[in-house]
DNA sequence: CTTTGTTCGTACGCTTTACTAACAAACATG
DNA sequence: CATGTTTGTTAGTAAAGCGTACGAACAAAG
C-alpha cells in the first residue's frame, strides 16, 4: 500500500487523523509558505538554493517564486558577487520593506502598548496608552483607537494586526475571559477588523509569548514560556505547534496550587497558588519588606524554588527541551532562575531530564509586541 | 493573498512551520486515509455518504474507493436495505475480516503477552510467555519468538505489528533505554521486522495504552493516560496527535517528586517520586500491611492525592479534558480516582478545569495490546 | 583566446489529482 | 404511469508538480 512505508517506519508522531479533506491547491499553499518560511529564516539564497533547501524542483520553485514576486512578498536582489563557477544566481529575499505589522500588547496592567513593527519584528514606531482603569467597553475603545492609531503610523501596506489579550481567547479571537479588563464574551478580533478593516490574529498573550521566543528569540520546537507580570501564565509550542487545550486555556498555571505546605492566601480563594509566589507586585513587595542583600536573595530563591516544583511535574509528562523566563529584569536578575533550575533537576529524572535548558528571555518587553508580529507572520504567510 | 483567509481568522493553532514539502500524491494520501477513516469510525455507507462526510465529490470518492477495493482493504456489502427514494446506496465497509493486526505488550513485569486482533480491535487469538528473569538478548529473542508464533496464528494477512514497550522508544523503534528489561539502544523495530517481514510499529506502552484509549476507548482528543503497574507512566494525546516529546520520553512522570514534604524513598535515589507513592507493588505492600479496611482505604486515598497534586500542573499548562486511568481492578475499585480528581480541583482553577474528566480505562488488561493494533492502523491506514 | 565543465533559470510536455457537468439506472410517490 | 430523487459512473477540465531539455553565463584549464 501506499499510505505508509514498507518497513512501518511511522511512528507515534504521525498517529494523527485526518479530519478535513486534502486538496492540492492547499498543497500548493503549503509549498509556498514553505518557501517563504526558508528565505525568511535563512536569508537571502537564489532560486536554485531554494529547490535544494525544500526538495522541490527548480522548476516548480520558479513558479512559486513568481507568484510571491508578483504578490509583492519577494523580490530579487541581484546577482550574487560570489565568484562560482556556472552562470551567477539571481538573489531572492522577503520584501521586507513592502509590509509592516501592527502588533498589541494588552497585558499589562495599567496601559496598552502597542508598535509598528518591520516583517522581521523589529519594532519601528510605539505607542502606549494609559489604561486608567478602564474596563469592558472603554477598554476596547481604547483599544480600538490605540489599534487605529498604529494603522495611521505605518508607511507602507499592512500585512496585518497581531493582539496579545489576557484571560482565556478562542480560536475566533473572542476574549471569553479577562478579568482584569472586565471581559467575558468579547469579540476583540471582530472589533478590530470592523475598526480598521485589516486581517486580525487575537491570542493569549503568554502564548504569543512562545510564540515570539519561538520565531525570534532562538528556541526550539519544545518550549514552555512561563510569563511573570501581574499574574503568572504560560505559553507552549510542542513540535513547532501552538499548544492551545481542550477549552484554550493552555498554559494557564498562575492558580495551581505548589507544593503540600500550604502557602500565602490568593485572591482566587485557594492557599499555596504559583500566582503567591511568583507575581511580580508579591514578589516585590517581598522584596520591599527584606532586610538585607541575603534576604532578598532569598525571597527570589524561594520564589524560583516553587516555579521548579511546579514545572517538574509539566517537564516530566511533556519531555521538555527548554523553558524560557519572561519577568521583569529586576527579578531574572538574581538567584531565581537558578534556582528553579536547581529544583527542577532534583525533581525529575537526571536520565532523562538533564538536559534541559532554562533561561531568561532575550526579547524583553517587547516580547508579546513581537510574539504579535509572529502571530501574523504565522497566519498570513505561514511562516514562524 | 491566498494563503489565508482576509479576515484573519488563522489562530495560535494554525502556527505550524512547513518543514518538507506536500506534493499532490501526499494529499491523495490524506484524502484515502480521510474515506478510509470515516468508514472505520462511522461504519458502513455509501460512496454518496462518504462524500457527504468527507466534503470530496461523489466522483473522487468513488476513485478512493475503487483504489480501496482493489487493495483489499474495502468491501461492497450490497444495496442498503432502508427504502428511500432514489437509486438504492451500495454499501461500503472496511474489510474488516481482510486482515489482522499483532499486538505485543512488553511492559508486565514478568512475562510477554501478545495477541491477533481484528480490525476492530477485538483479540482473536492470545498468548503469553514468561519472563523468567529474561534480560538483553535473552528478552528479545522472547519477544522474537512470541511475535513469530503469533504470526502463525493470524488466519489472514497480517496488516502489521505494533510493539508496546517499556522505556524510551525513539522514532524508529528502537528501544533506547529500559532498565528492567536490560535493553540500551535495541533495535526492536528492525529485529521484528526482520524476523517476520512485515510492518512494525514500536512504540512505549503508557504512549500506546493513550492511543488505546483515544481509539477504542472513546477518548478526546486530549486526553492524559497515567498507568499504573510495576511502575508509573503517562501518555498524551493532545489535539488528536500523539505527544513524544524532545527525547521521546514523554509521559515518564514515574520520578518526579510529589509534593513538598518528603516520602518514601525511591530506587532512583530521590525521596518522594510519584512511583513511591503509586507504583502497584508498593501500593499492594501498603494494603497487605494495613490493619484494616479503613486504614487500606486511606492508603489508596493518599495514593490518589499523590496523583492529584502531580497531575495539577499538567492539567493547568494543557487544559486537559480527560484524564484516564489504567491499573489493576482492585487499585481502582476503591477511593484511588475520588481522591485524585478532588485534589485536582482543589489545587487548580475551578472555573477553568472543574470540567476535567476523570475515570478508569474500560480496556482492562488488553489496553496495551489493543492500544498495539491501534498503533498498526494509524501507521498503516491513517485510521485513529 | 578557445575549450570544457558547471550552474542557473526557463520552456515544454506529461502524470496525477480532484473538480464540474451530464447522464443512465433504480427507486418512491402521487 | 409520469414525476421527482438519489446513486454511481463517464466524460472533460483545471491545477500542481515533475522530468527533460536547452540557452545563458560564468570559471578554469589549455
């Protein structure tokens, strides 16, 4: 048969069910982003390099390289100065000049940040707007205006807006649950492409979070991004995909209960939650109330100790390669991360388990701005 | 542009990176898998059911069809009985009498059981060697010559072998480390295969039990599978696909520390791991030595709160729906699953998880054998 | 300066795939 | 019996990618 090697050389990995029908023009569309995907990651390479790269002929490479040409997302950069023997290749790139992003981060706590960003989410221009503790409509007015705003600022065509919301976001980009913003049911993505009449991508903002670490921020296709701000979340990618769950609200770990010695009270209620350790406005108020340089220490030492106890149970089912820490710098700073680390390893297997990474992120503040941007580069051209 | 929709509708899920191409012939693949599947799971229709199922035209299905037919593995049963209007419908089921699978459980503690399934999944034949402290080579000829004598059983072609295996299994069937069976980097895919020439799919056991329970057991499509036995692992079915993680040792919670207040010692040199607490041997030891029926239910009830307080951070980052359980009977019979699904919800966010199922396998014993046959189906047919 | 070999990009024809349109067969219903 | 409905098949068509072949452009060697 066809379907499957000889040798049954499938694995797990594809016991996967196919659930929609298959047509070539989607294969057709797959190549394409895949194509996109190489010359966006590896840089400038000519047709040829492309074939070779993805496996499919110079010919069909060629075809595709037209279309994106004519679609405005590549263009040919000239022939390539390195002297080869054979006629000298053409240059391709992704026009990266041809289109901006609007990328929004709405998880701070008391303002909206928002940017303009380049294709390679590099941020071009920023705005902030105060929040003023504005909540359910005026929240997304302010939203809305911020959002219009941006669309003003770019100057060239825009690929599309990308949103990292608090709380619990469908697949639709409907904000079922938020909080702080005082959200439930709303259809932030609807809104903002009525407002500005442009492609919209609305998700949780800790997994636009591993998203971006994911596609600027070097890591790998295993990852947890654990996101430290005013409350606790998280993001995972596994195998290069998106972890969203059953009711999306993967990664939502900020009220798990650490540990079996009980804890500080939370206001959801419960005693012991990560959000009691971990948040930053508890964290430093623990640290206001330190005595000395040691104390302080400890307090961040604790607080990492009870991230690991919490993760070892999440790395060992998961099997995971890398965790990257998103906090204020403040708070990476110290013993934290090493700690965490430290608890981590003695929680889990050596055998399996040493090798796992843990760090602080490099994207800074801007990490849900350009986790954004990869939100859109994700669902506009496929590429990530 | 045509690789998304204008609106945008591309959400976190679809962030997957293209990393080889698709080629027509692949879709034709998906497409066969896709009729294949809708019959197997829905059961016997017609070619114009099938392409109201499945969205392809009554033409193209009728082309899949024939294809199907030809290669043995569907057969017209007749016209439909139910008058209606119209041309009678020709109905079309699998073959279900065509083939069978093999189905290899390596994970008992002391001995190797195997059996011929149907398509279905039901055991036909079984068979089961003891161990005899068998280790290295002496286990994998055991192995060897279980599968070649349950060969011999099969009265039609053999479709595949599925091997459940204890340990880490890489991609490739090969066994990279378990300790009790004294296997390091054992090709078992590549002996099987070569001792029998046909198909062989490995695969470790808790992964393959939560395939079991995904395709027979009535499973969703993210579900958790924790197996009790000599000693504790998992298996993760998240979004439908089968999780391994970066080192293929997804699912090995079996060494991660439960809680913060010591425990029992572990063969692994740690205080506290969840085997300590859950592990059959040790739970029985603990029953055997109780004083009386009040203080054996407390010992499963702890052993259940153990669970609960390991499982509440995975629940959390995966949002898992469904959390199955697969043990001996009368480890589950008692106050074991109350008591890990109270502890879950108290130590995660009612409002996000208080829909967590969690119950027993209905599978019983078979679960790795039928778990086996499903990994055959999935390998081979696409089917899950 | 010429020859040789290499590489690049493209033109053409072919195969595969799934679609639309049309139709005959077979049945229920009025 | 006429009519409408459903089924499954037979064309013919559009899209996608491949293999082959070819001209163009260059480096290296004689």
């Amino acid at each position: 048969m066809s379907t499957s090697d000889a040798t049954g050389a499938t694995a797990l990995g594809r016991a996967l069910r196919p659930r929609t029908k298959l047509l070539p023009e989607h294969a057709r569309g797959h190549n394409r982003s895949l194509v996109l995907q190489t010359l966006f990651r590896e840089g400038a390479r000519s047709r040829a390099d492309l074939a070779r790269d993805t496996g499919l002929t110079r010919v069909t490479v060629s075809d595709l390289v037209a279309e994106l040409i004519a679609d405005g997302y590549v263009v040919e950069l000239g022939q390539r100065e390195d002297p080869r023997p054979g006629k000298p290749a053409t240059l391709l790139d992704i026009a990266r000049d041809a289109h901006q992003i609007i990328g929004v981060d709405l998880s701070q706590h008391d303002s909206f940040r928002g940017a303009v960003l380049s294709l390679d989410g590099e941020v071009v221009h920023r705005r902030e707007v105060p929040l003023d503790g504005a909540t359910g409509d005026d929240a997304l007015a302010k939203a809305t205006a911020l959002t219009r705003e941006l669309v003003g600022l770019a100057a060239v065509p825009v690929l599309g807006i990308g949103v990292g919301s608090p709380g619990i976001v469908d697949p639709a980009g409907r904000v079922q649950s938020a909080p702080n913003l005082g959200w439930a049911g709303v259809d932030l993505q609807g809104a903002l492409a009525a407002a500005t009449d442009l492609p919209v991508v609305v998700a949780n903002d800790a997994n636009v979070a591993a998203l971006a670490e994911h596609s600027f921020g070097g890591a790998s296709s295993d990852v947890m991004l654990v996101k430290i701000g005013h409350g606790v979340g998280a993001g995972l990618v596994i195998g290069g995909i998106a972890l969203h769950g059953s009711r999306w609200a993967a990664g939502e770990i900020g009220h798990v209960v650490v540990g079996t010695d009980g804890g500080p009270e939370c206001v959801c209620g419960k005693r012991g939650c990560l959000e009691t350790w971990l948040a930053a406005p508890r964290l430093d108020a623990a640290l206001d109330a330190a005595a000395d340089d040691a104390a302080r220490s400890e307090v961040l030492a604790q607080a990492g100790r009870r991230l690991g106890i919490a993760l070892a149970p999440v790395v060992g089912a998961l099997d995971l390669a890398e965790i990257v820490l998103s906090a204020p710098a403040h708070l990476l700073d110290g013993p934290l991360p090493a700690a965490t680390l430290e608890t981590l390893r003695s929680r889990t297997m050596a055998e399996f388990h040493d090798h796992v990474a843990l760090r602080g992120s490099g994207l800074g503040e801007d990490i849900v701005l350009r986790g954004s941007a990869a939100l859109v580069l994700a669902g506009r051209l496929g590429v990530s």
